[in-house]
C-alpha cells in the first residue's frame, strides 16, 4: 500500500470537520509529494501509527478563520517527522516567464554606448 492509499484509507471514515475537510486534499498531495522528494520521510510516514485525521487537526489547531498553506504543511511534516520543515520559493511572474524578475537579463539587453569607442579612430 503506497502512501497515498494508506492516509486515504485512514480517512474514509473518520469524522471530519470543514476545516480538516477543506484542507484534506491538499494536505495529502503535498505529504505525498514529500514523500517522492525524502525516503526518509516516506518512511516515517508508512511506518507511523499516527492517524491522518489526527493530522489534520493538528495543522489546523488554533488557526481560527485562517491558515497559511506554508504553515499548514509544515505542521503536517512535523506531525509525522518531529523536526522536519519545509522551504519555499515563490517568484512573482507578470507574465513574461519571470523574465522581468531577472536582473542579470535586465542588464543585458540595455543598450549601452560608450562615446569614447566611438571618437577612437
């Protein structure tokens, strides 16, 4: 049973409030995720007798009407790897590839004439 199946299975018929139920999905893919990334924490997870409803609620717990995904996923690592944090990258695109962010490309298409060059003859 692949890591997928099993916190699926844990699930199935656990009760769940709106909030574990708006987040379940996510949360799951982004375990699973991990898990391809770290053998280490895909084995904790398979081995772990910890349920993924219980999971849930810890990534959730005094959040009140709100939680960020960042903290949402990095309290559903630590629940199975005591210690484990994830990092996260995010880069503004305005729809050019992130082109505009790249400084380095930015300077390398701007004209640049030196006046001296040009009276060296």
């Amino acid at each position: 049973m692949n890591i997928k199946e099993k916190l699926t299975s844990e699930i199935a018929n656990a009760k769940l409030g709106n909030k574990e139920t708006a987040i379940k999905d996510y949360v799951l893919n982004e375990i699973c995720t991990f898990a391809e990334q770290n053998s280490e924490f895909a084995q904790a997870v398979e081995q772990s007798d910890k349920l993924f409803a219980d999971c849930l609620k810890e990534c959730i717990k005094g959040s009140g009407n709100h939680i960020s995904d960042l903290t949402c996923y990095r309290r559903a690592v630590a629940f199975y790897f005591p210690g484990a944090d994830i990092k996260c990258t995010m880069t503004l695109d305005l729809g050019d590839d992130g082109f505009s962010n790249n400084e380095l490309a930015s300077e390398e298409h701007k004209l640049s004439l030196d006046l001296d060059s040009l009276l060296d003859f």
